[in-house]
C-alpha cells in the first residue's frame, strides 16, 4: 500500500521521507509537531503497557466509583461497570491512536485533518485549556484531601484543628494542604518535570505493591473477601439508565487521553504494540482499581459501623484511613499522589501551555501558559465539585459533552472520509495557505461539533425534561455518536473547491 508521503510497512507504518521531514522544518514547523520517523520511535509493547498503571489509580477516578454506591449499584455491578468502562476506554486509545501510529503525526496536526487550519483551534483549546484547568483544579483538590489523611497519621487530629472554619467553602486543613499541592504541582511544572518522570516511573510499581498489601489489610478489617464483596451501602433499584451513566461518568474522566491519545500512539515502532498494550494496561490495571474500590469502602464501612456520608465523594480518603496501618497509608497516599501529580503536570499543564503558546506566541510560552491553567483551574474553586455526587457527575456531563464529539469525528474522517490514510501537504501547509478546507475551517465538523454539545448539555438545565436529562447523563457516548454518524450522514469534509476529500 502506497501512500503519497511513503510506504505502509510490514510494522503498519508510513516511514516520513527524511527529505519531506526537511522540507517541513524549513517551512518553520517545529520539531515537537512534525511526524516522527520510524528510526526515532522508541515505544514497545510493555510500555503501552505500563503507561497508565499509576495514572488509573488517581483519587479522582475513585471519588467517582464512590458516586455509583451511592447510586445504589452494588459491589459486583460497581465491578462491572469499572470493567466495562475498562473496555471502552481501551477500544477508544485503540482506534483513535491507529491515524498516529501509523503515520507519526501528533494531535494538534491530526485537529487540522478533520477541523481545519484555523477550525482546529475549537477542539485544541477544548483539549489543552478548557479540559487541562477543569482537570488541574480537581487533581489538586483531591489529592489535597488525601495529603490531609497524610498530616492526619503524624499530627493526630489535624483535619479538625480548626473546627468548622473554611475559606470559601474549603474547611482550612484542607485549604493548607491545597496550597501545599498548589505549590508542589507548580513547582514541579517550571523545573522539576525530569525529576517527576523519573520519580512517578518508581512510584508506578510502588503503588501496585502498597495496594496489595492495603487490600489485604482492608478485607481483614472487613471481614474477607465474601463480606467486603456484599457491600451495598444504598439498596435502591439500579435501572440500565442509572449503569450506563456511570459506565459513561467513568469512561469521560478518560475522555481526555482518548481524544489526545495520538500523542502516545506516534511513538509506536510497531502498529500493533499501541493495539496490544493499550487494553492489556489499562483491563489489568482496572482489575486491581476494581478490589481496591470494594475492599478500601468494605473497610470504611466495618470500621465506621457504617457512619459516613456515601453522598460525598471525598469519603474514599477516609476509606484510605480506615486501614489502620499508619505506615501503608502514608506511603499509599504519597504514591497515588505522585501519580497524580506527574498526571496533572504532563497531562493538563502541559498541554494547556503548549495550546496557549502556539495561539499566542507573542504572549505566552509553555511555562506562563500552563501557569494559567493552573490560576484559572484555582480560581473555579474546584473543591465544590467533589462535594456530591450530583455535582461530579455534572461535571463529566460537560467533560463528556466536550470530548464525545471531537473523538466521534476523529474517528469518522480517518476511517471513512480518509480511509485510513492522511496525506501530510493538507496539515502541513504553507505560510499564510488555508488549506484544504475554504477559509480554513472545516464547517461540517464545526457545526457538528457545537451541535453536539448543546444538545448533550441542554439535560443539564432542563432536569424536568426526562429525556434531555438522559441524554447528558450518558453525554460522552452521545457525543460520540453524533459526531461519528452526523459526519458521515453529512458527507464528511468538504473542500475548497466544494468536492468531497
């Protein structure tokens, strides 16, 4: 198979021409945006593998499985919705990444394909600034509540120091401790992100290990593994509605990486490593996110005699407590923290600034840029959100609402419109060139774009219309099928001469 910019190899690769890689340095690109070669991918198998094996055990993704309890779903379905999310969200790093693996190309350029020169930035600034300080603000917020649990184990009473006293709705332990991760993740970002790579690879491995042994100490406290497994903290029905919106809340605080995941997959020397090492990773991974959710709140539960607020996402940090050995849980914590960290700083700063500075090059570069993400993502007053259920959940009714869409026309104009192929003189253009598309911007994708999230979001402020309110529960996958079905019924991209690519 040939392709107007090289070969698909035996690896499902199009080697880039060194020639062609020239000629688009010399046009002013970047070496950050430009297709990797095949000689300079460094990525196996084992580390799609190992990718995301500290970030799946984030504190937020386990505020969010608190929320399904207090739902009314059981452990085993608890279990069963993780699993399933486990599913979706691998076949989503899968199919989006197959464009990059194959071709090298990275996010910000693979926006242009679909998008449009200048259409590109809707869905860049929804990725690198809207999603990255939403993300940054509630990493923080949560790991803060977890640092809490931290001082909690070396200074016995810490967390009620200061009574009932808060600042803007933030109790002042926690406000201390939001401040220290404030300025640790900040610091970390403008000249530390060598030190946290290098770090967050150890606490990777040290997080599966102290997990282990915490599990095993939680089912004792409850009682084995029988009786951890028969938590159901509210026995209400559980519709297939109730499911899917949690499978959904789950798979959206992934939608990011699905929509971005060409950023890892370019790295791929083989198509098939990103193929293999994504769900392998992330099914592992979930096992284990899976007993410990069920095992950590079998605890809280047996330990508390069942005094504490399921409706308050944050109890997990208690449940993290309920251990009882304080060295396990300091060194837990720390680890999930780093995890988290190392997350917040590559996955939400990072991209937040690189998005700023390629707007706004006269204004910004990557360090002030993220350092908005990270005053912005503050100044949202985060920690309102992990108060409820209702409210985190409405939160990933807008995540969803956002990143469906873009990963449903993504896939669509690869697959359908493209065939699978790209051709690199219609995202690489020159100086002042529109592009493919007329004045820039792909109208199709746009307006489909926007489409889908008004309606996705309308449930939002209509509660009273069933109907609507379904469908921003299930946003993300909504979203998603807008996107991929209303491009193809729409007849995909249109060019400038007014003839379908």
């Amino acid at each position: 198979m040939t392709d107007s910019t090289g070969v698909l190899d035996a690896d499902g690769i199009v080697d880039i021409p060194d020639a062609e890689l020239e000629r688009l340095t010399a046009e002013g690109y970047p070496a950050e945006v430009l297709p990797l070669a095949k000689s300079g991918r460094t990525w196996k198998t084992r580390d799609y593998i190992t990718v995301w094996m500290g970030p799946v055990h984030n504190l937020l993704s386990y505020f969010t499985v608190v929320g399904f309890f207090a739902l009314g779903l059981s452990a085993w379905q608890v279990v069963g919705a993780i699993m399933i999310s486990a599913v979706i969200v691998s076949a989503g790093y899968v199919l989006n990444g197959v464009s990059a693996a194959r071709y090298g190309v990275p996010f910000a350029m693979l926006l242009r394909d679909v998008f449009g020169i200048k259409g590109a930035v809707i869905p860049a600034y929804v990725r690198g600034l809207v999603a990255g300080f939403v993300f940054f603000g509630l990493t923080t917020t949560s790991t803060a509540q977890a640092l809490d649990v931290v001082f909690e184990q070396i200074w016995p009473g810490y967390r009620n120091f200061a009574g009932r006293a808060e600042f803007l709705g933030l109790p002042i332990p926690t406000l201390i401790s939001f401040l220290i991760m404030l300025t640790i993740t900040i610091a970390l970002y403008l000249g530390g992100q060598k030190f946290l790579g290098k770090f967050s690879n150890w606490s990777s491995p040290a997080v599966y290990v102290l997990a282990v042994i915490a599990v095993v100490l939680a089912l004792v406290n409850a009682g084995g593994f029988q009786k951890a497994f028969e938590f159901h903290p509210v026995d209400t029905p559980v519709t297939p509605i109730i499911f899917i919106a949690c499978v959904s809340a789950l798979v959206s605080n992934w939608a990011g990486p699905i929509v971005n995941i060409s950023d890892y997959s370019r790295n791929a020397k083989a198509a098939r490593y990103p193929a293999i090492g994504f769900p392998v990773g992330m099914i592992v991974s979930y096992i284990l996110f899976a007993v410990v959710t069920v095992s950590f709140m079998a605890s809280l539960n047996a330990t508390t005699g069942g005094k504490f607020d399921i409706n308050n996402p944050a109890v997990f940090v208690d449940a993290i407590g309920s251990i009882g050995n304080p060295f396990v849980i300091v060194l837990l914590i720390l680890a999930f923290n780093t995890g988290a960290t190392a997350f917040c700083v590559f996955g939400n700063m990072l991209p937040s600034g690189l998005q700023l500075t390629a707007s706004l090059p006269k204004v910004f570069t990557v360090k002030t840029g993220g350092l908005v993400a990270a005053a912005l993502g503050t100044l949202m007053l985060p920690w309102l959100f992990v108060k409820s259920t209702g409210i985190l959940f409405l939160f990933y009714g807008f995540i969803g609402s956002m990143f469906g869409p873009i990963a449903g026309l993504m896939l669509a104009h690869f697959f359908f419109t493209r065939r699978g192929r790209l051709r690199l003189e219609d995202m690489y253009t020159a100086a002042g060139s529109h592009g493919l598309y007329r004045r820039g911007i792909n109208t199709k994708a746009v307006v489909i774009l926007i489409v889908s999230f008004v309606v996705t979001m309308a449930g939002a402020f209509t509660p009273e219309i069933a109907w609507l309110h379904t469908i921003n529960q299930f946003a993300f996958f909504v979203g998603l099928i807008i996107g991929f079905v209303g491009y193809l019924v729409a007849g995909g991209a249109q060019t400038q001469t007014g003839k379908e690519s």
